[in-house]
C-alpha cells in the first residue's frame, strides 16, 4: 500500500526545488538590478556628456577675452595713467561697450596690487570700481603671468560667476590684470527640465552649480580646517556658511544614498541615487550626475514577481503532476492489489471446485460400483430365484417326461409285437406315435434349458407370447396336477416388446405360481392371461380366482420377503423380481383384486415399433 508520508526522496526534491527556487529569485534580482543599472548608467552618462559638452562651450566663449582684452591700449593707458580721470572714463566705457557686445557679466581693470581701477558696471549701484580683489587667486594666477581661472561668488555683487583673468603687460612687464566674470545661473535654468539632478563641483567639494537650488554651495562631504581656510582666505563663497548634505556612499558602489534632506525642502526619505562624475580640470570642476535609482527597486520587485510566478507556476505545475502520478500509482497499486485478490479468489474457488468435482466423482465412481454390486446382485438373485424356481418344477417336469417315456415303451413294446404279426401298418402307427412323444420330450427339456439359461443384462426386442406361451408350457404340469382350468386370448405372434426372452418368461413362471399356489385352495380353479395391444406398449393381464390380496398387504406385496406362505414354502422374493425385470425393461407392474374375488397382476410393457409403422 502506498504510504501516506512523504518519502525520503521527496523530502529532498522540496529541499532542492526550494534551494534551486531562491538561488534563482536571487539571481534575478542581481541581474534585474544590474540590467537596471546599467541602463540608467548609459543614460547618466549621455547627460554627464553633454552637461560637460555644454559647459565647456559656455567657458570656451568667455575665456579668450581677457587675453584680447589685455592689448587694448585703453586699458593699459588706465593702467598706466591711473588715477587720471579721463583716461579712466575712457576705460570704463570701453569695458562696459565690450561687456554689452560679450554678454559677460562684468568685465573690469585691476592694478597690480589687486584693486579695480575701471569696469564694465561702474555706473551701477553695485559698481567693482574701488574694490581691491588681490585677496582672488585668478588675480594671483594672472600676476604671474597665466590665464586665472576662478569660480566663485561675487564679494560685490553676491552673485555667482566664474572668473577669467589675464595679465596686462606693457615694457616693464605685468602692470595690471583684466578679468572677464562670467554669469552662470543661466545654465542651472536649462538643468530644471532633467529628471537627474545635475551637480557641479569645486575642488573642495562645495555645490557650485546645481538643479536644485536648495543645494547650492553646500558641501557634499565634510570640509577640512585647509579647506575653510582657503575659502575664506580667497573669500570664495563671500564668507557664505556652507551646510552638509547627507550624502552616503557604500565603498566601491556608485550608489549614494540621500537622506535627512527635508531640512533642505525636499524628501525626508531617505533616496536612493545612482552617481556618476567626470572631473572638469580645465574648470576646476567635478560635474556630478545623481540619476534617481529608486525605480531601480521597483524593476527588481517586477522581475521577482514575474519570475515568482513562473517558479510558482512550475512548482504547481510540479506537485500537479506529482499528485497525478501519486494517484495513478495508488490506482494501479490497487488495481493491482484488487487483482491479485480476485486471483486468490479464483484460485481458492477453483481449488475448491476441484475438490468438490473430485469428491463427486467420487461419489460417482462409488455409486457406480454401488449400482453396478446392485445391479450384479440383482442379476444374481433373479438367476438364484429362477433356479430355485425350477427346483420348484422339477418335480412336475420329470413327472411330464416320465408320461411319455413310459408312452414311448408302451408303443415301442406293441410295435414288436405288430411287427411279429407281419402287421406294418399298425407298426408304423406306433412308430410315428414314439417319435412324436420324442418330440414333445425333447420341447420340454428346450424349455427348461432356456429357462436355465443365464440371459446377458440389457433390453432388446423380445417375442412376447412365445416367452408367455414358454412360461405356460413350463408350468403345465403344475396347472394340471392343480386341475387349473386355463384360458389364454392370443394370437398376434409377432408383437414385440422391450425385454429379454428369459427375463420376460421369468416374470410370467413368477406371477403363474402364486396364482397356482393361491387357487390350491379354491373352489373354482381358472387361470386367465390376456394380451391387450395399445399404441406404444401392450398390457398382460393374469387374473386367478383364488382369495385375493389383502387390502394391507396391497402396497406391500411387491417389497423383499414379504410372504404370507409358510416357512419353507415362500421366500417373499418373487413379486419383488418381477418387479425389478419390469422396471429394467421400462415397463411397470400393478396388483388388484378382482370384483368377483381372486387377484389380477397387469404387466405394461414398450412395444417395438414394426418395421411398417415407423415407415408410416
Ligand atoms: P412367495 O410366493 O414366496 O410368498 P411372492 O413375492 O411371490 O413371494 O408373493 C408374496 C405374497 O403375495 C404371497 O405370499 C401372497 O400372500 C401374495 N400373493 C402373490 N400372488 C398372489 C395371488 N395371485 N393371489 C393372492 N395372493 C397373492
């Protein structure tokens, strides 16, 4: 029987489809997310590019005026000439004319020692004119002879600008630095539109530019004591407190995490951000792309859920089957069980059938020998009968046989006589009278001999008078001696009936004595045998006149030993014979009274169809 727990290897399959399960989920989440990842990498650093692209364009612009700027002979008059009222009237509108043409910010003049003797916005409330910025390293840079690059928050105008400053020479050498300012909130305006943030950095790591504005000039990792000195030692950010943004990264990832933000007016969640940065030297700058990677979360629980399901789906999929096969197993365990059954059964049903025919045959075969010692004894009990029975005739025969021997002397003695006499005539007469009594000798002793003989078992045609008319013959001493008178009506010779000549002329010795032996006594002595013909078989009537049978002994006359003679006379064995050959031959035997007294014994016997008849 299948048992109902779960094997051992089931046991492990669960295990291994459940280790196989998470080794996949795990998997797929690795590869959704570095899928995703890579995909916004590509697309962070699209952008890096072209933020790069643009910025270097916008200071590429701007950074070849100073130098042009630097041979203007206005300008190195100013220098020379300060503080000359009209040669730095001249030189202020000389700025301010090529400031309007470049779209600079500011463009202005400083001496040597870093103050600003003309510029372009010397007519505005906030004019440089008058402003000493030696303290700018583009100023420093461009007195040793370089072009000064700085980006940094105007001390004046409070607004951001990215410096570009070149020396002015004459004979003597440097006399003076011309500086173009660049404006740079434009470019933040065109970042709004993009989904990443846009961060540019400076060397110290201090949000320059950005596209969050909150953002601006805060710091993105702690700033060192160096650091604060050299921001307040080049008055960078114009003394500006710069705060931290929260900015967290893993070693080695180029994720970063962003957080406690709401300060800052943006999330107080904690957001994840993919970082990727170039550095700009020529600028001074690190320009930062942070794309939003928290859809990249969202990514990986899609491809979780997808593959989830489809787990989910094969592992259903799995037990499905499983739970079939298990089933069909069960089926045909007990399809299989059910027909080893059915087979013990047969086999048990079939043993004992065999037992049951064996013990019937044997019953048969015991039967058989039963019937056949039966039928044996039967056999050897009419033979015993009817040899006793003609024990019974003897006496009567010898009696018949000694009358015409004693005849035969008789005639033979006269015929001598006769003979001696010459008389032929009456010699012959009496010669003829011996054969004949010879003859009637030799009929009887036939009789007896076949009366003797033992008939083989079984049914044949038999010739019914002449077996009546042998029965009568082999009495016929008897009846004579009983002064019986006798009437027999019969003539047809040949009908034929199912028996046995023997047999049949035994019955008839049979039912003849006891009607002799009852009419010992009788008044009236008459025997009467007649023969009734029918259809299929034929009636023998043997009527007596002697005293009957009693109505009590009716039913039992036929039964063995039943005798109402004498001891030594009767055995109670011969209806009970007849009876038997009767039945042998398919017929049947009745006894009743006759109403005028004395007792009649009906034979019923088959017919045999003639010839003729069967043709018809
Ligand atoms: P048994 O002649 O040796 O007695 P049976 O079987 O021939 O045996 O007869 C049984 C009995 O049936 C007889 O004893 C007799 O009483 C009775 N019986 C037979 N035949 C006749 C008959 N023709 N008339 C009266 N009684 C008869």
């Amino acid at each position: 029987m299948p048992s109902r727990s779960l094997s051992r290897t089931t046991w492990f399959a669960i295990l291994g489809a459940t280790l196989l399960s998470g080794l996949i989920l795990w998997e797929t989440a690795r590869y959704a997310r570095s899928v995703a990842l890579d995909e916004i990498r590509t697309r962070s650093a699209y952008t890096l590019d072209l933020v790069i692209e643009n910025l270097r364009g916008e200071l590429a612009k701007y950074s070849f005026q100073p130098r042009l700027l630097a041979h203007s002979t206005v300008l190195t008059d100013a220098l020379t000439q300060y503080p000359q009222a009209s040669a730095m009237d001249r030189a202020n509108s000389e700025l301010e004319r090529i400031n309007e043409v470049t779209g600079a910010r500011a463009t202005y003049l400083m001496n040597k020692d870093g103050l600003t003797i003309a510029a372009s916005n010397w007519s505005s409330d906030k004019p440089f004119v008058g402003s000493n910025f030696s303290f700018r390293p583009y100023f420093k840079e461009a007195m040793q002879g370089r072009l000064g690059r700085f980006s940094a928050l105007g001390t004046t105008s409070g607004e951001r600008g990215y410096y570009f400053a070149h020396p002015v020479r004459n004979a003597d050498g440097i006399i003076g630095v011309v500086v173009v300012k660049m404006g740079v909130a434009r470019l933040e305006t065109a970042w709004r539109a993009s989904d990443d943030i846009i961060l540019i950095l400076d060397e110290e790591g201090i949000v320059f530019l950005s596209s969050r504005p909150e953002w601006r000039l805060n710091a993105i990792s702690p700033l060192s004591a160096a650091a604060h000195q050299r921001l307040s030692e080049t008055r960078r950010y114009a003394g500006e407190a710069h705060r931290e943004l929260s900015f967290s990264r893993a070693p080695d990832s180029d994720i970063i995490e962003i957080g406690k933000i709401d300060a800052l007016g943006t999330s107080n969640r904690t957001k994840k951000y993919l970082a990727i940065s170039a550095p700009m030297n020529e600028a001074g700058w690190r320009v930062l792309i942070l794309a939003d990677a928290s859809g990249v979360a969202y990514r990986v629980q899609i491809a979780l859920l997808v593959v989830g399901f489809m787990l989910a789906s094969a592992v259903l999929a799995s037990l499905n089957i499983y739970q079939r096969r298990r089933r069909l197993n069960e089926r045909l365990e007990l399809q299989e069980a059910a027909k080893a059954e059915l087979g013990d059964k047969v086999r048990e049903r079939t043993k004992d059938l065999s037992r049951a025919v064996a013990r019937l045959r044997a019953e048969v075969s015991e039967r058989q020998r039963a019937e056949e010692d039966l039928r044996r004894t039967q056999e050897e009990l009419i033979q015993a009968s009817k040899l006793s029975a003609l024990g019974r005739l003897s006496a009567g025969i010898s009696h018949e046989l000694n009358q015409p021997l004693t005849a035969i002397r008789n005639y033979a003695e006269n015929a001598r006589v006769f003979l001696s006499r010459n008389n032929t005539a009456t010699t012959d007469a009496n010669l003829g009278s011996i054969v004949e009594m010879g003859e009637r000798m030799a009929r009887i002793i036939r009789n007896l001999r076949t009366y003797a003989r033992n008939e083989p078992v079984g049914s044949r045609p038999a010739r019914l008078l002449q077996s009546i008319r042998d029965a009568i013959g082999l009495l016929q001493p008897e009846l004579r001696s009983a002064d019986i008178e006798v009437t027999s009506d019969f003539t047809d010779d040949e009908l034929m009936v199912i028996g046995g000549d023997v047999r049949l002329q035994q019955v008839f010795v049979n039912l003849i004595s006891n009607a002799i032996d009852a009419m010992s006594n009788a008044p009236r002595r008459h025997l009467t045998v007649s023969v009734e013909p029918r259809a299929t078989d034929v009636a023998i009537t043997i009527s007596d006149t002697g005293p009957g049978l009693r109505a009590k002994d009716m039913n039992r006359v036929f039964d063995p030993f039943f005798t109402t003679k004498e001891v030594g006379k009767g055995t109670g064995l011969g209806l009970s014979i007849t009876y038997g050959i009767v039945n042998q031959f398919g017929g049947y035997i009745e006894a009743a009274n006759n109403d005028d007294g004395g007792a009649t014994f009906t034979v019923t016997l088959h017919r045999v169809e003639s010839n003729r008849e069967a043709a018809e």
